[in-house]
C-alpha cells in the first residue's frame, strides 16, 4: 500500500481524539484531583439524574462505597425492593377490582353471567348460581306432559320450583317402600311421582 494514499487521509488518530476529549473535560470533582473528569457517578438517592464527574481512578474508588439506601431503615429498605417488582407502580390482588366493588351489577354483567341466562336455562343448577343472581324465568304455559306430570304430583300450573320440590319430596316419604309396608299400589303410585319430577326437572321448572 502506498503511503500517499487516500485511505491513510480517513483514518482518524486515537491519541489525538482523546487527547481533544480531555482538554473539553470538566475537572474531576475529587478533592485535590486535577486530572479531567471524564466519567460519571451517580449524586445518590433522591437526586436522580444527577452525577459527579471522576477520573477513572476516583470514580472507582466512589464506586467501591456507594450506597443507595445509606441513612434508610431496613424496614424501608425492604418496602422499596418489593415495590421495585411492578416498578412502584400501584397493584392490586388477584380478581379484585374498584369498580367491582362498589357496583356489583357491573361485575354480574362483566362475568357473563347476564348473558348465559338471556339465552339458556340452567335446570340443573351446574353453574352454581344463587336464585337471586339469575333472573326469574317467564312464566310458561305447560305442554301436555308437563301438565299431567304435574297433576301427578297435585299442583297446578302456576306451581314454583320450591312448590314442585317440596311436593315431591313429601310423596316420596309417603310412598317409599320401606314406609308402605309392602303395598304393590303404593309402589306404582312411587315410581309415577319420580317419573313425573324428572319430566319437569328436565323441561326446567324445578
């Protein structure tokens, strides 16, 4: 390679560039030290954002003592640790919300729970949700089989849920086979009880 070439024109020479570095460096702020202040160090707590300038070997030494929480109890010490976890923002407990707390019909609306029931019936119960919490069903006029189900059990059609099932299990003592004493009649007369519960269990009305 030439030594008059343009390459060697580009090429920008270390010691200069530091050697202009330094003579720009503010003064190592360490007591008695002259030498340019080239590197920073943080002030301390609660003066975020600002910094000493250091020479290499003062900044080393600043940085072997530094302490963050110097003059903190431990107790705060630890507090700031853990909020330090979600970067102190504010949290809250797992299913726990503000509003929720304060307007339980929002929550109930949120859960979804408004809306399986504008569309299904749970007979069954298999969400687990209270009388309360589930809007009443209409009421409805009985087809034939729900009809004579319920004449079996001796209600009529305007019959509740707590109506068909305390009828039900009031027969059922009655016509038990261990409470007849071996009357064939009876018997009919307790499977005919169970069987016409299951029919209005299974179209919804208890």
């Amino acid at each position: 390679m030439k030594l008059d070439s343009k390459i060697f024109d580009r090429i920008r020479i270390r010691g200069e560039k530091d050697a202009e570095v330094k003579s720009h460096a503010p003064r190592c702020q360490w007591d008695g030290c002259s030498e340019p202040g080239l590197h920073k160090a943080p002030v301390g707590r609660m003066k975020e954002g600002e910094y000493f300038r250091f020479c290499l070997d003062h900044v080393r030494q600043y940085n072997k003592g530094y302490n963050y929480f110097s003059g903190l109890a431990d107790g705060d010490v630890a507090r700031f640790q853990k909020e330090a976890m979600t970067g102190h923002r504010p949290t809250w407990a797992m299913g726990v919300n503000g509003k929720a707390r304060t307007s339980p019909d929002i929550a109930h609306k949120r859960s979804g729970r408004a809306g399986y029931y504008s569309r299904v019936r749970d007979p069954f119960n298999l969400f687990g949700e209270t009388d309360h919490e589930a809007p009443k069903r209409p009421a409805r006029r009985p087809k034939a089989l729900e009809a004579k189900a319920l004449e079996t059990l001796g209600l009529d059609a305007n019959a509740t849920g707590a109506d068909i099932k305390g009828r039900y299990k009031e027969l059922v003592k009655r016509h038990h086979p261990d409470a007849n004493g071996g009357d064939r009649g009876s018997e009919d007369r307790f499977r005919d009880v169970i069987q016409a519960y299951r029919v209005l269990k299974q179209s919804g009305f208890c």
